[in-house]
C-alpha cells in the first residue's frame, strides 16, 4: 500500500502517529510526504530528518514536475535494531553493512542470508582452527568429518559435541554448549528461498519473522566472534 500526504506542514505530529501505528501492526504501507518546493526552510529540514529516521519518502513537487528526493521504505520492514559496528571485528563491518542495506532496500530474505553466509563461515574457520591445534576430544578425533564441504549443521554438532573443552582458555565459559546449539537453531533458515508473499497478510507475516531472525543472527554472529576472540582463536 502506498499513502501520500501532500502537505506545507511538513512532517507533523499526525503523520508520526500513523507511521509508529503501521510500524507497531507491521502493516506493509510506504508512505511518502509531497510538498511544493517553497516550503519553509526550517519545516523542510526537520522534515527531511524525520523522514529518515522513520522510513518515509519525500516527494518534492515544483509546478508540474514530481521528485524523488527520498525513497520509503515499507514500514513493516522499518524498526529494524541497530546493531554498533564496532562491536565487530574490521573485516566483518562492511559485509554487515551490506546485509543491513540489502534489507532495509526491499530484500529482506537476502539481507538474512548475508548474515547467515558470515555465521556459516565463522562456525567452519572455527573448526578449522579447533583441528590445528588438535583440540577434540578422544572421541571426536577418530570421526571423519570434512569441515568445509559437510552440512554446516553437521559440523555445528561435531564442534558442540567433540571440543575438548576443558583444554579451551576458558574452559568453555565462552564458547559454550548453549551458544552452539543456538547458532545450529538457525541453520535450517540458511536455504530457505524467499518465494514472493502473495497476499496481504503472508507479507506483513513474513516481514515480522524476518526481521526477528535477521536481529537474531546478528546477535549470535556477535556473541560467537566474542567467544572466538576470548577463547585466542584466530580465524
């Protein structure tokens, strides 16, 4: 659905209440304010800055000519949490900003899969370093498991279930059972393909369950890398 206020009043009080209510419901509206060129400089400017910060459009209208100045987003999609940057290493900052574009521009199923892509790797690098250092257990040392071609589940259980981790720095305070086997609850969204909501009601559904898994798999991306780091291994 897309809602167009044409106003000289800027963004109003109003117009915030019905935005946060869309937002609140997840209700699939773009909206966009569109005022005339001459509008008050101080107007214009909250304007502009309140239409960032909440997702919504700014159309600018000058005699017979219409333009975009500011694209909206639909407000089931806005509201997304704002992770700091800098609690992630360098090298993972700028694909994480790619993921956030990526849904905050429309495509929330392949923003998801940016994370997860960045989850998978960090789980099989962190393997790959358990196995340098020759840190399983007895059992876990005699299973034939490849790393990096087996199931990314797979090699989630084998980690969970075969650190030696009474040989870990912190003897697995960090790195702990629990943190696995939440990073593995997610492993069967990794393929799901994003197949176009055909309705109303599947759309906001979906919307609403991507944003909580997107949240999500930041989350456990942080906390993993935290482990990793307290645990001095280097991936």
């Amino acid at each position: 659905m897309v809602c167009v206020d044409v106003t000289d009043a800027g963004y109003t009080t109003t117009l915030d209440d019905f935005v946060l209510s869309c937002q609140e419901f997840g209700l699939p509206v773009r909206m966009i304010v569109a005022a005339q060129s001459t509008i008050n400089a101080n107007l214009y400017r909250e304007m502009v800055q309140n239409c960032k910060k909440r997702s919504v459009g700014i159309f600018q209208i000058e005699n017979d000519h219409i333009s975009v100045l500011l694209t909206p987003l639909s407000q089931s999609l806005a509201g997304l949490r704002k992770h700091d940057p800098e609690s992630f290493p360098p090298k993972y900052r700028q694909s994480l900003s790619l993921a956030r574009e990526t849904y905050l521009g429309g495509d929330p199923s392949k923003g998801c899969g940016h994370v997860y892509d960045e989850l998978e790797s960090a789980t099989r690098k962190l393997a790959e370093a358990i196995d340098r250092k020759g840190m399983w257990t007895k059992d876990g040392q005699g299973i034939n498991i490849n790393l990096q071609m087996d199931s990314w589940s797979k090699v989630l259980t084998h980690v969970n279930n075969n650190i030696a981790r009474s040989k870990l720095k912190n003897k697995g305070r960090t790195l702990t059972k629990s943190l696995l086997s939440q990073i593995q609850g997610v492993t069967p969204f990794r393929n799901e393909s994003g197949h176009k909501p055909k309705t109303k009601r599947q759309l906001v559904n979906r919307d609403k369950r991507l944003r909580t898994r997107f949240e999500t798999a930041v989350d456990l991306l942080e906390d993993l890398l935290e482990a990793i780091k307290q645990e001095g291994f280097k991936i």
